[in-house]
C-alpha cells in the first residue's frame, strides 16, 4: 500500500500525518510506503515546522529528517490513496492533477473518522502549540482507524 498525506505547505500537518502514520504501520508490521506533499512550493526543501517537530517527537516520533516537497501530476498515478487535510488542498490537488486525478483515490482524511462530513484538519501554521497538539490528536486518531480498519479488512 503506498499513501500520501497532502497539506498546502508541507511543513505542518501532512509531514505530521506521515510520521504518525508511518510509525503505527510499523507497529503494525505492514510493509506500506508512506509519504508527504503540499499543493504550494512555499516550502520546499525546508524541514518540517518547528512546533510540528516538537509535537511529534513528545510524542515519540521523529519527523526532523523529513523535507517539503511539492505534489505532482505523477503522484495520482504512483499512490493507492491520497488524504488531503482539508478541501482547500483537494481543489488544489485537483488544478495539479488534472485528467490524471484518480478521485477514487483521494479523500480528506477526516472522513475516516467523520465520514461523509468533509471536514478539514486545522492548520496550525498561526496557531500556538497546543493548536499543534490538537492536530496532533486528529491526525493520530484518523491514522488508528486507517491502520485498524486495514487490519480488520485483511483479517476478514
């Protein structure tokens, strides 16, 4: 399973959702490929934020090495499913994808815990750290139920 986690910036939720992800998968023994991107160069090349950093590693997870880089149209065709963190990023998603845009593969990743609801994850870029910490909080509660339902799902 290949999964990439798209925010605006990437420097914020999505590298946040890849390291949570990629660390419950590993408890997990699953053998997916896990990955970030943002819609905006803004970033690119830059580590993730500060806060996002903190947060992440207070709650044992390491996100430090990871780096910003922009989604492309090549993306649509290399992942299995695409989360975006709010309904801003898929309409961007949709101006990079084009034809290529499988929307059978993209989804906010709040629907996994909302479904249907289309609700986004806060940006905490102007926000203070425990605006951090609630992202956090939703990301890792959403990145569970991935993990738990594709264990449920291969287990059945």
């Amino acid at each position: 399973m290949k999964i990439l986690m798209v925010c605006l910036g990437n420097i914020c939720r999505s590298p946040m959702a890849e390291g949570i992800l990629r660390e419950k998968v590993r408890i997990a023994g699953l053998d997916w490929e896990i990955d970030s991107a943002g819609t905006e160069s803004y970033h690119v090349g830059e580590a993730p934020h500060p806060l996002a950093r903190k947060v992440a590693r207070l709650h044992g997870i390491d996100i430090s090495g990871l780096r910003a880089r922009r989604m492309t149209k090549s993306d649509f065709g290399y992942f299995d499913k695409i989360y975006a963190m709010a309904t801003d990023v898929c309409e961007e998603m949709q101006a990079i994808g084009r034809q290529e845009m499988d929307m059978q593969k993209v989804d906010l990743l709040l629907n996994l815990l909302y479904p249907g609801e289309n609700r986004s994850v806060p940006d905490p870029w102007y926000g203070t750290e425990p605006d951090f910490h609630s992202v956090y909080t939703l990301l890792d509660s959403a990145c569970s139920k991935m993990v738990a339902s594709y264990v449920q799902a291969a287990g059945s």
